[in-house]
C-alpha cells in the first residue's frame, strides 16, 4: 500500500507545474514536425529544461535528448520517456497548411507532460526517500512514416534503424538504464489511464516493380507492365491471407506510391510501400518471407523484375506483467478504482517494443484526447487528463519503484523474463530483417531464379 500522505504530497507538487505543461501543449501543438525532424521541439524542450537547471545530453544530428536527476542514493535507473514527432493528416483544421503535419496522436502532449515531471522533481521533496535514479528522455520519430526519408537519412549515415528509441538504443542512450516507462496519448469517455498486454510489431517495406516502357497505344506489346505486376503481386499476397493465424495477428497493407509516369507510356518503375505486422517476431519473418516469395514471382510471370527492400520496423510490445500489476495497484490506489481501464492487445505497433525486448517496461495510456487517434478529428479535449494525471501517474510510479530503498524496482528487474539476454543479441537478431534484393534472376538457359530473402 502506498503512503497516502505521500501520494497527495507527489500529486500536488505535479499540479503545480500545471500552467508550464499547458503552455508547452499549445506550443509544440502550434509546431508540429514528423520523425526525425523535430528541431522546432527539440530546440523548445531544450530551453525550457535548461531553465529548470539540467544539462541535457543531446543526440546531436538528430532531434532529442536525455538527462539524468540523481537521488544521491545507491539503486536502479529508471527511464521515462516522452515523444516528439507528428503525423501527416492534411484534412486536420488545425495541420500545418503547408506540409500537412499535425500531431493527431497526442505525442505533444506527452513532451509537454515530460517537462511536467522534469519540473516536478525539481521541487522540495519531490526525490525524498528515492534511491537510484531516473533519466528523462525526449525522443524522435515514433510513427513509423516518410519510410523513403529515413531511408535516405540511412543511407547518409545519419540513422540506422528508422524508430527512434531503437535508435536511441543503438547510439548507447538507453545503456544504465534498467526499466523503461512511457505514457501514450489516447481518447477515453472519462479521466483514466489504460492498459494493454501489448501490441504488435513489424517489418517495414519498400518494394520497386521494375518493367520496360513502350507506346501504350502504339506498341504496348513491347513493354512489360510494371503496374500489372504490382497488382500481381497484392492479389498474390491476398490469397496468402488465409495461411495466417489468427494468434499471429498478422497485417499486410501495401499502398502504391508511384504508379507510372504518363498515361501514354507503359508503366516501367511503379513503387510499392507497406508493413507486414505480427504478435512475435518469428510470425512477422515467417510471413514476411511468403509475402517476398508471391512480390518475387509475381514480377517474374509478367517478365519483370522487383527490388525488395526491407528494414526493421518495431519488435512486439510486450508489457512487463509485474510493472502492468504494480501500474494496476498505483492508478486504482491513487486515482480510484474508475480510473483504471483494461484493454485488449493491439494490433499497432510501436517502437516501445524494441525497448521492452531488452528491459522491463511498460506503456499505459492516459486520456484526455477526443476524436479518432491518427484522424482529422483529433484534439487534446481535456487537457487536465493528458498532462496533470499523466504527469502524475509517472511521478508516483517512480516513487512506488524506488522508494524502500528501491526495494520493488529491484524485485522488477530480479524476476523480469525479458527475450534478449543483451542488446547485442536483439540487434543481431534484428538485423536479419534487413534486405536489398533484385529479387527475379533470370539465367542465360533461360530460367528464372527468384532470390527474396537472406541467406542463413
């Protein structure tokens, strides 16, 4: 049982920093900016932390940061996090008029709630009786978009993997830390905070169907239709739909990007971009390598050819079953038995599953949005729910891990049954995902080849 004069202690202190999280929603609302292009945000929270006393360590070439708040005493670390990017919804009344960019999945009200806790724990008495201590991070590109961007940003050097906490992983930003919070924006019909088993994860892909122009009215019979292989190959990916289990919860929905060049010629380059989501990542490599198969011969019987180009998406989020109890027993305790809400497994997907493959975590939701998350009609509604109760949840799971000389964060960690024993192991694990193939060969005794995934 948590001390309850200490709650109220730790939830008044958080409503008081009130008027700078509501200031800081309406300002990174007004200035919306898609993963890896979060400048405006970075350089707005880089300011604001800077006033409240802490030295960041930033990421540098790319938006975000993190810094570290010591209790003085011996203990775990724990990491919360908040994120920065947009989406792109240009039907939205309030997006930005010239890129489309709004924040229609509420990630500014989470950094708005992270300066909330960086203020908070700033106070009197704020840290008394914690020990470890607790790294606030502000990170990029969450929403799994602009694939072709990223890709360039890869193939420069800037990034590797295109999520940014998997990133953030892999620059060495997350290393110390032992157990992993993030609270997500959502819609609720009253103040509460959410919880899901977890949530799916996924292979990103970009998919070129490569074919021969010719005359379309004068001389189509010279061409090689890269547009007909392409729809090929989405009827041929359909038709796997039934070989799908339902506990794999897997997804496949390509759009395409580029569908030719002039209604007069016959379409020689048509591009192709999609994800293939799953519940493991065993169900995600597994279907993904079906799915190459039917693009791959689905190019080859209409005499074309396919450039395959997958990268890793997200891993399965998978919520730590102790941190979802403890977040049960801390919500119901503190906010009343109302204000915790229990839900199904997702079928999104979200870059908190790279870091809950390598260390205990958990992402609940918080209310205080209306309208359909990732739609045209979505606001911040209640802002009293999505950043004070947000806010003040994080605080007192900080202080439920790490008061009693940490005594329940330890015990997190003791017994946590986590898929990679390192990061090492997740990263090479990942990295089986990437793959550049021209994936049809045709060989000089006239067979063809189809050659769609990595060899083992």
């Amino acid at each position: 049982m948590m001390n309850q004069e200490r709650v109220k202690q730790l939830k008044d202190i958080v409503a008081g920093q009130r008027d700078l999280m509501f200031t800081a929603e309406r300002q990174i609302w007004k200035h919306p900016e898609t993963g890896y292009r979060e400048w405006k945000t970075h350089a707005y929270l880089k300011e604001e932390f800077e006033k409240l006393g802490y030295q960041l360590t930033e990421a540098g070439n790319i938006p975000g940061f993190y810094t570290d708040i010591d209790t003085g005493r011996p203990g775990p670390k724990l990491l919360i996090m908040g994120e920065m990017d947009s989406l792109i919804v240009s039907t939205h009344p309030e997006c930005d008029p010239e890129t489309g960019f709004v924040h229609a999945c509420g990630h500014h009200a989470q950094s708005a709630a992270l300066l909330g806790i960086a203020a908070a724990l700033k106070q009197p008495g704020a840290l008394d009786g914690m020990s470890g201590s607790i790294r606030l991070m502000a990170v990029p590109a969450e929403e799994l978009i602009e694939i072709e961007y990223r890709e360039g940003l890869r193939k420069e050097g800037v990034i590797k993997y295109f999520g940014g906490k998997v990133e953030f992983m892999y620059r060495g930003y997350m290393d110390g830390c032992d157990i992993a919070l993030l609270v997500h924006t959502s819609s609720a019909d009253h103040p509460c905070i959410a919880l899901t088993p977890g949530s799916n994860g996924c292979v990103t892909k970009n998919i070129n169907f490569v074919g021969v122009s010719s005359h379309a009215g004068g001389a189509p019979h010279l061409g090689v239709n890269a547009l007909y292989a392409a729809s090929q190959a989405m009827n041929a990916a359909n038709a796997l739909r039934e070989t799908f289990q339902e506990q794999d919860t897997i997804r496949f929905h390509p759009i395409i990007t580029k569908g030719g060049g002039a209604v007069n010629a016959i379409p020689n380059d048509v591009r192709m971009e999609s994800y293939v989501r799953g519940a493991t990542l065993e169900a995600i490599m597994g279907t993904n390598i079906k799915i190459n198969r039917a693009i791959a011969a689905s190019a080859a019987s209409m005499g074309a050819n396919v450039v395959l180009k997958d990268r890793p998406g997200y891993t399965p989020l998978e919520n730590e079953p102790q941190l979802y109890d403890l977040t049960c027993q801390v919500v119901t305790e503190c906010f009343g038995e109302d204000a915790l809400v229990k839900r199904g497994r997702s079928t999104g997907c979200t870059d908190m599953g790279d870091v809950s493959a390598v260390m205990p975590t958990v992402q609940p939701y918080c209310s205080g949005a209306c309208g359909t998350a990732h739609g045209s009609d979505f606001y911040i509604n209640d802002p009293e729910s999505a950043l004070v109760l947000s806010a003040q949840y994080q605080v007192l799971m900080a202080e439920a891990l790490l008061s009693n000389e940490a005594k329940v964060a330890k015990d997190v960690i003791a017994n946590a049954q986590l898929r990679f024993p390192s990061m090492q192991a997740f990263f090479d694990t990942i990295d089986q995902l990437f793959l550049d193939k021209e994936a049809v060969i045709n060989n000089e005794d006239g067979t063809i080849t189809l050659d769609y995934q990595n060899k083992k």
